[in-house]
C-alpha cells in the first residue's frame, strides 16, 4: 500500500513538472502574446503548486493524517501541541503563495494592458509580425 | 479495503493528470477563447489539489482570482483584440466596508461586553473569547480571513470594473487619440 501511495504521490509531481515545461514552450515558442500571457499564468500557478508542495507533510504514519496549520482548539494543552506539531503541514509556504498571487494577478493586468497597447500600435499581436514592423 | 490516505493520494494524481492535460491542450489551442477555458480547468483542479495539500485558505483566494477575475481579463482582452465591441454595464461598490464591519465587529462586541476580543486571527486566542469562530462543524472557514477573502474579492471586482470600463473604450476613439497627441 505504501509503494501504491508513493507512486500516486510521484504522478502529481510528474505532473506539475510537466506543467512547468509545457508552459515554458508556450511562453518561449507561441507566437501571439496573449496566448504568452496565458502561459506565463499557467507557470507561476505551477511554481506555487510545488511551494506549497514542498510545505507539504507526507512522513506521518498511516492512522496519522495530515492537517491544516490552524489550531482550533481555545485552551490547547500540551498534548494538543504536540500532536498539532507532528501533525500540521508548514504554513511559511502558503503565506509566501497567498501573496504570490495577489502580485501574480497585478502582473498579469499590466501584461494585459502592455498586449493591449501593442496591438493599439501595431494593429497584430503576433510577435512575428511585430518583429518585422519597422519604426 | 482502501485507506483514507491512498484516497487522497489518488484524487492528487488524477487531479494533476487533468491539469496536465489541460495545460497541453491550452498551449495547443489555436482559438484563444477556448485556451483561456482549458487554463480556467486547470486553475480549478489547482484548487482541488491546494485543498488536499492541507491549505485551505489559499483555496479560499485562489478561486475568485484565477477561475474568475483572471478569465475575465484575458477574455475582455481577446474582444478588444479582435475588434468586437461589447456591452458593459459597470457597478462600482463600496465593498471595503465590508473589510471595515470584519475588522470592527469583534471590536465592537468586545467595547460593549468589556471582554479581550481579537481580530486578524483566523485561530482562537488563549485571552480573548470574543472573536469569529474558525471552525463551523468542523469545516474550517478560518475565522476573519473568510469574511476578508469575501470582502476583498468584492472590492477587488468592483475595481476591475473600472479597468473593464477603460477596456471597454472604443478602438477607434483611442487611436484618434494617440495619433493626434503624436502629431502635437
């Protein structure tokens, strides 16, 4: 059953590698900027995908599942501590991602704005096109 | 008998064979409108697996900004881009007093039973009994973040009103525009 959880484990992360490279060759090799955008999108999601999968907390034996990094309890006693420190996933990398995404969306409206000014001047989006336009 | 964990584990994989796929189809898309669809898909299978990699509040944000305000974007960008002019009916809204009435009510509360309240947690306090619960029956909302997420979201919409109203001007006003200050 462990060899099973591992593999499963391992298909999520070949995953989001995957993801990683396919958004690179879009953002490099696509030529219309809005499909760049697209793809530069689809990138920084990823790269917060594996922070948080970094945060991530899969050593705990079998009857111990994972938790969130919240303690609910009002009065926690020093066993609801313990239990909560061997227990709780890190939360350093999801404050670090909810911040890389608010910055992520600004990103992308300036991105959007920059296309949009582009397309003003130039009357196309294809960076090809853009490319041989002169003055 | 399959365990509890192989369960999770198994949703992550699924959940990221779909987001892969989804991401192949949006880099090959040719029609930008159906991309920015198969990119929608795969940021909600990346709230699937921020929900199963034990970060729900992340969750909480990751919706309303990337499965609805970053399509929005990117679509209102593909109408101007090709020329075809919409309709937009903008609503401005006061949505940060929705920030303020979160922020102030377990302060309130706290002033008029003289009680230690907190704000800003989205865990209970040793010292304080006053405060937006963080659990209702078990299902983690997080205390004030909820409500700020809700709040923020809002406001946050009802300023990229305003972007989609200057999105929303005519091509052919702007370029007069830009022209005519290029010949001054």
């Amino acid at each position: 059953m462990n060899e099973l959880n591992v593999f499963l484990f391992n298909t999520l992360l070949f995953s989001l590698f995957f993801n990683a490279g396919i958004s690179l060759y879009g953002i490099f090799a696509r030529p219309s900027l809005i499909k760049k955008i697209i793809a530069l999108t689809i990138f920084s999601d990823t790269a917060n995908v594996l922070a948080i999968v970094v945060g991530y907390r899969t050593w705990p034996s079998p009857e111990q599942s994972p938790i969130p990094p919240v303690i609910t309890t009002t009065n926690p006693t020093t066993e609801d501590i313990a239990r909560f420190a061997s227990q709780a996933v890190d939360p350093l990398p999801q404050a670090l991602v909810l911040t890389a995404i608010v910055i992520g969306l600004a990103v992308t409206l300036f991105l959007v704005f920059l296309t949009l000014q582009v397309y003003r001047l130039y009357g196309t989006t294809d960076v090809r096109r853009v490319a041989k336009l002169r003055g | 008998m399959i365990e509890l964990n192989t369960l999770t584990y198994l949703f992550m994989a699924v959940a990221g064979v779909v987001s892969l796929i989804a991401t192949y189809l949006t880099i090959v898309e040719n029609d930008l409108v159906k991309a920015v669809i198969f990119s929608a898909l795969q940021s909600t299978v990346y709230t699937i697996i921020y929900y199963l990699l034990m970060a729900p509040d992340i969750a909480l944000v990751y919706i309303p900004v990337s499965v609805g305000l970053y399509p929005a974007v990117i679509l209102f960008l593909i109408k101007k881009t090709e020329r075809t002019e919409g309709d937009l009916e903008g609503s401005g809204g006061d949505s940060l007093i929705g920030i303020y009435l979160t922020a102030l009510a377990a302060v309130l509360i706290g002033l008029i039973t003289g009680l230690n309240a907190y704000v800003f947690q989205n865990q209970p306090k040793l010292d304080a009994p006053v405060g937006i619960p963080a659990q209702v029956s078990n299902a983690l909302i997080s205390g004030t973040l909820f409500f700020f997420n809700l709040s923020e979201y809002l406001a946050v919409a009802s300023g990229f009103t305003l972007v989609f109203m200057l999105l929303s001007i005519p091509e052919e006003i702007v370029r007069s525009f830009i022209s005519g200050e290029a010949h001054e």
